[in-house]
C-alpha cells in the first residue's frame, strides 16, 4: 500500500499540488482554505504512481470537506515555456524503461538544483512556476518525458539588481542555456479552478 501524508498544509495547497496550477488558480476560495493548515493521511489500497499520490487529496477533500468545484480557462498573464532557436539539451527518457515520473529538488536562497527523471513538460511547467511570478503553460509540443539536470537561483530578478549573491543564473537563462528551452512572457489561456462549495472540517 502506498501512503500519502500532508502534515500542517493549507488546503489550498494541497489544490495545488493535485492539479498542477498557482495559488492565482484558484478562485472563490475563502480565506481559511489558505490560512489554516489542516494534516492529512490517507492509504492507497495497490501502488501508486506520483500522479495518482498527487490527486489522492482531491478524492478525500471532496469526501470530507464536501468540495465541490469547476474548472473553466482564463486569460492571464504567463510565460510560454518552448523550444529555443537552437534545439533541446534534454534527454529523452527511454519508452523500455519508463519508470516514475520524478523531480527532486534542492533549494534555499541562493541556489536551486532541479533533477528530472521521466519528466513530461507539462509537469516540468507547473514545477518551473514556483520560481516566478505567474503560471507557465507548455507551448514546447514536446512528448514524452526527459531526463535533464537545472541548477539556478530561485531570485526572480537575480540577473537585475544582484539583489541575491549568486554566480548561478536566473530561471531564464538556466533554461535556455542548460535545457535548450524559453520563457517567453505573454498573454495566454490557463486553467483556473472555481470553488462551489467547501464546508471547514471542525475542529476535533
């Protein structure tokens, strides 16, 4: 059996995590969703994959709190993540072993290690967004998942104003010359996902 655990996390955050998107996401939610962390456990009754440990929260969400939501497209601000003029710097991952899909991270202030296993971009764009200021959306075309090591600083305006002491470069220059990909600011149409209706648990 495989557990899913989430110790002292809002619930908006766990939204996050199941469905991929920025707190900016999600709309009609009210404060306490963010504001208070709540612990969850939870067993899967077989294996289970990343994917399905991420949206394992969503079923007991939607049990316990009575979550109720659509999801609907928005225009917004993002950055489209592609392929740079001058090709990918990724390996494709091997179909015969495909494996789990994967991204460890190690990150503090000044310094960020991204490492990628089996990694479609899509996913690869919902973890790129921590480190900036808006969603970004996969415009790569790209199939299948890559194996490819990042290392940058998580300071968003780190190549500006040196605000951050660091020799490592910026998320946007990380990507274009370490993985051969672009960020490229514009509008876009991105998934938001709309509240109904969520009862607060009480308090035990």
């Amino acid at each position: 059996m495989s557990p899913y655990e989430a110790l002292n996390i809002p619930i908006k955050l766990m939204l996050q995590v199941a469905y991929r998107i920025k707190a900016e996401q999600i709309a009609n939610a009210p404060a306490w969703l963010s504001n208070e962390p709540f612990d969850m456990e939870a067993q899967a009754e077989r294996p289970a994959n990343a994917t399905e440990l991420h949206v394992m929260p969503v079923n007991l969400l939607v049990e316990r709190l009575q979550l109720k939501f659509y999801r609907e497209q928005k225009e917004m601000s993002v950055y489209a993540l592609t392929v740079a003029k001058n090709g990918i710097r990724m390996t494709p991952h091997s179909a015969d072993n495909a494996g789990q899909i994967w991204i460890d991270e190690d990150v503090d202030e000044a310094h960020a290690q991204l490492k990628a296993t089996f990694a479609p971009m899509n996913y690869f764009a919902f973890r790129l967004a921590r480190f900036l200021d808006r969603p970004v959306i996969d415009a790569t075309k790209l199939q299948g998942g890559y194996d490819f090591s990042l290392e940058l600083t998580p300071a968003l305006n780190a190549d500006t104003n040196g605000v951050v002491e660091t020799s490592l470069p910026s998320v946007f220059t990380a990507v274009k010359q370490q993985l051969g990909l672009e960020l490229k600011a514009q509008r876009g149409s991105a998934e938001v996902l709309v509240i109904d209706h969520v009862e607060k648990p009480a308090e035990e």
